[in-house]
C-alpha cells in the first residue's frame, strides 16, 4: 500500500526529471540503490553532529546520478539538525581566486543555507536570530546583560582566523535586534554573506576593519562551523559540485591553487581540526585520476586520495576520503522507473499510466539502442521515460506500445570535460603575491608556448 504524494512533491519531481535536472523536494519518492554509500556517509553526518569533521569526495561519471546522491545527503543532514551551504562551481566561482571568484562561491553558499525549517536556503538570518534569542534566554536566567552572554559565548571563536572580527558583526546585529535597528542588522547580515566590497564601507556600517575576501573564505567556513553550533545546530555540511570545472582551467597556476585548497581542507578533515564541519565534493572520475590535470596531477593529494590496494576484485572500502558511486543495476533501475511511475500517479495505483510489462519493453527498448549505458548513466533514460509518461498523461487514448518505437536514447557524452574559455581576464593567471621582480607579475608558464620572436 504506498502513501499519497503531495501536490507539490509531484510537481517537483515531474518538472525537474522532464528537463534532465535533479529535484530539490520529494527525493524520497524515487530513491533507490546506494545502500552501503549512503550508510557510509550517514556516519560521517553522525560524526559531524558529534563536534567532529568529514571529508568525502563523490565521484561518478556524468549522468550517473552524483548530484542526485549529493542533494540526499544533504537533506538527511537537515533532518539531523545540522545546517548546510551548497553550490555549484562555475568559471565564475572557484575555492581558491584573486579575483572575486573565491568570494563569489562563499556569497552563492550563503544564500544557499538550509536548515529543516527552511530547507530552499535564505537561513543564515534566521540562524543568527536564533542564536541572538538563546543568548537573550540565558541572559534572564542568569540575570545579566545579553551582550555578556553574545561575548562570553563568542570568545570560543576568537583563536580562529577572522574570530573577532566575525565576533563584532554578531555583536552589531545583536545592537540592532535589541534597538530595532533593521539597518544594522541587515548590514550585519550583508557582511556575513560576503556582500561588501570594500573594507572603508564595512568600517563605516559595522565599525569592523576586515571583510570576506577571497583568501579567507575556507576560515569563515570554520568559523560557522563553530557558530551554528553555538546557536543550537549540531554542525555544518558544504557540498560543493561540478568541481569538475577545476579541472577544466586551462590556467595551471590556478588550477593547482585550488588543488592547494582542496588539500587543505581534505588535511583538516582528515585530523579531525575543523570542528563540526564537513564537505562533501563531487567530480567525475577525469577530476580525480588524470595525472595531468586532475587531483592526482597534485602529489600531495594523489597520496592522500589512492584507493585501498586490498579493495579489489568485488571488494569496497568505504571508509577512505573518496566515494565512487556504484553503478545502478537494471534491477535498481526497474525500481526506478516504478517509483516515477508512481509519483505520476500521486501515490494511487489505479491511477499508473503503464503496467510492469510496459516498463520491462522500455529497459529492453533502451538496452537495444544504448547497450549497458542505460543502466550506468541513466540520466537520458529517466527524462525519456518522464517524456513519454507525460504524452501519455495528456493523450488518453495513445497507447505506450506506439509510442515505444519512437522513443530516441542516446548514450550521453560528457560536456563537463569541454575546457573552459581562457582564464586571461580572471586575475588568477598571475601570482602577485611574490613577484621575481618588484612589480613584475609572474607568468604561467603555459603562456611562454605562445612566444614568438
């Protein structure tokens, strides 16, 4: 007997699955497979929410279903109490940048904060309210002045990177919580979101000398580890995906600035220093193993990432920094197709467009066009199905054996590994911060293959 899907869970499924992309509501109803993967990662959140850290890179190939695998762990860490930041990384937004880039991934992981309440982001107000409301409880019990209980409380920051500054800001949206000033708190909240562009603007609205920048923001990262902790969440979870668009760069300085992040934060997660924090990072197989520009080109990461020499032939080892995703059998895949099925029909199994011997003539349709690929990456096979669900849906008196034969599958190619347009006007292809000569930035020496005499 299933359950009634709402409306709305539907809907989001059903647009989402018909245009290729992942839904952000009603995951549940069409999860299958990954079992081992996803006890895996669940005792990573446990020990997130325990005041620990975590490090996970999720690989899969394209179409296979990591951003889906991602996006479940993150809403089971919601359910957890735990709060989390995710984004996508674009040209645009890189962990490691000198120019905006670092700071714009660290404002799109703000917005994107999520808590059980608020599971579609904008949170990180609503977070600082709650920890500014549990200082003002504390204060009346003790019988003492809030603003001691806010320094008392963020004293516990201060041996970070960033601490006191981050301690100041907290302490000006308390100002404006308790005088009703909703500018200042608004401020507040602008500089915690990485919004300022300039330090004489942040010293002239919150009295602070520093902003986020795109040097500091792994600290401020820390940093809310910490604090969202102090408002009464068990932790924090970053998922960063498509870093695939790392390895894209064709600037190698760059590149390996950010594989100098990477290993930084892996080094941290790894001993355990960075509490009540944990990242979750996806890419495809090239991301991790290309000697030339992937993870591995970076010998400090390649020792740190190798695969357990015993996990072999059958065998897994799942307790390594990196998650390779299991293919989906045709059985898991059958499954799949029942459960979408299903949401089309809102849960009412009267109400199914197909029967299970449609579905079976639709793998053996897919296997017969695209061979085993439709099972491994099946991105094309579920938008297919969706499609033809939905003609169904809306023609009656069409039956699924004409539609069958029309039904285009194709084995879906990688555009993730297309390289990314030149990284000339980026303000990463030169290194300022030790120059050979004073004044006199130091080139990439991928560029000296365009010197002509």
């Amino acid at each position: 007997m299933t359950s009634p899907i709402k409306s709305k869970d539907r809907d989001a499924v059903i647009q989402s699955l018909h245009s290729g992309v992942v839904p952000k509501r009603g995951q549940q109803h069409i999860q299958v497979g990954r079992a081992d993967e996803v006890r895996a990662l669940l005792r990573d959140i446990d020990r997130i929410a325990d005041g620990g850290s975590g490090v996970r890179f999720v690989i899969g190939a394209y179409g296979s279903g990591k951003t889906f695998f991602l996006n479940l762990i993150r809403m089971i860490a919601l359910e957890r109490k735990l709060i989390t930041v995710h984004a996508d990384l674009t040209p645009d937004r890189r962990i490691h940048s000198t120019g905006g880039h670092a700071r714009a991934l660290f404002a799109e992981l703000m917005r994107n904060m999520s808590t059980r309440g608020k599971a579609d982001g904008g949170a990180l107000p609503a977070v600082v309210e709650r920890f500014v409301s549990t200082a003002l409880t504390s204060a009346q019990k003790r019988g003492i002045e809030p603003v001691m209980v806010i320094r008392e409380r963020m004293s516990a920051l201060s041996e970070l990177v960033g601490g006191y500054d981050f301690a100041q800001v907290i302490e000006c949206y308390w100002r404006g919580h308790d005088t009703g000033d909703e500018d200042l708190k608004l401020n507040a909240v602008r500089w915690l979101r990485a919004e300022y562009n300039t330090k004489t603007d942040a010293r002239r609205d919150l009295g602070v000398r520093a902003i986020i920048d795109d040097a500091d923001i792994y600290d401020h990262l820390k940093l809310l580890g910490r604090f969202v902790r102090l408002a009464g969440y068990k932790g924090l979870v970053v998922c960063l995906d498509e870093l695939v668009n790392l390895y894209k760069m064709s600037n190698t300085r760059a590149r390996n600035t950010n594989y100098e992040q990477i290993l930084r934060i892996l080094n941290d997660g790894l001993q355990g220093s960075a509490e009540g924090l944990g990242f979750l990072l996806g890419g495809t197989p090239e991301f991790l193993t290309d000697p030339r520009k992937g993870l591995f080109s970076y010998e400090a990461l390649q020792s740190r990432l190798a695969e357990n020499s015993f996990a072999r032939d059958g065998l897994v080892d799942l307790s390594g920094p990196v998650i390779r995703l299991a293919n989906l059998s045709p059985e898991d895949v059958y499954v799949l197709l029942q459960n979408i099925r299903n949401v089309f029909a809102s849960g009412a199994p009267e109400k199914w467009l197909v029967s299970d011997d449609a579905l079976q003539a639709f793998m053996a349709h897919c296997s017969e066009r695209v061979g085993e690929a439709y099972f491994r990456t099946p991105r094309n096979t579920i938008k297919e199905f969706v499609h033809l669900l939905s003609v169904l849906e809306q023609n009656p008196s069409t039956s699924w054996e004409q539609l069958l034969t029309t039904v285009a599958i194709r084995d879906e190619g990688n555009p993730e590994l297309a390289p990314l347009p030149e990284d000339a006007e980026d303000g990463d292809d030169f290194d300022t911060s030790e120059p050979a000569v004073a004044g006199t930035p130091i080139e990439d020496d991928d560029d000296l293959t365009t010197l002509r005499l």
